[in-house]
C-alpha cells in the first residue's frame, strides 16, 4: 500500500521541480528559482557520482535520493527566492 503513494509522492516533486520554475520565468521573467533547483540537482548528481557505489546492507541514502526525497524544501526554496527576486525587480521598476 506504501509503494503507490511513494511513487505518487515522487512524480508529483519530479513535476513540481520543473513546473514552478517555468511558472516564474513565464509569468515574470524571474530565473532564480530554474537556478536554484538547477544548483540542488547538479550538486546531488555529483555528490552521488563522487560517494560511488551503494552497498546493499547501507541505510545512508545516496545524496541524490535525498534530493528525490526532500524536494518539498528544494520548491520551496525555489519559490521563496522566486518571490524575492520579484519583489525586487517590481522596486526596482517603480523607483
């Protein structure tokens, strides 16, 4: 019964991760959120690459699977910096 909502909960951040970005550049041109879940992705692949191969027995999840995991704090890091950097060009265009 675990496993359909595993999955479940693993597609819904793998959209999510793509899908807020694209939202905030579409409707207002702000990248920092493409760049923040760009920098989380490319540091957890390395950090995978780097740590090698898992043994069966080992309960430490791959830095990458953690990324898989916790992509709830990645959206919303993504989306708070998002915020910011609107804020900031909306000041900046009305001073």
């Amino acid at each position: 019964m675990t496993k359909p909502l595993n999955g479940a909960y693993i597609v819904l951040g793998m959209f999510l991760l793509g899908f807020v970005p694209v939202l905030f550049y579409v409707g207002e041109k702000v990248i920092s959120p493409a760049i923040i879940v760009a920098v989380f992705l490319l540091l957890s692949g390395l950090g995978s690459w780097l740590a090698g191969p898992v043994r069966p027995p080992s309960a430490v999840p791959t830095p990458f699977a953690l990324y898989i995991l916790l992509w709830v704090g990645v959206v919303a890091l993504a989306g708070f910096t998002g915020r910011l950097e609107f804020r900031r060009k909306q000041r900046a265009a009305s001073a």
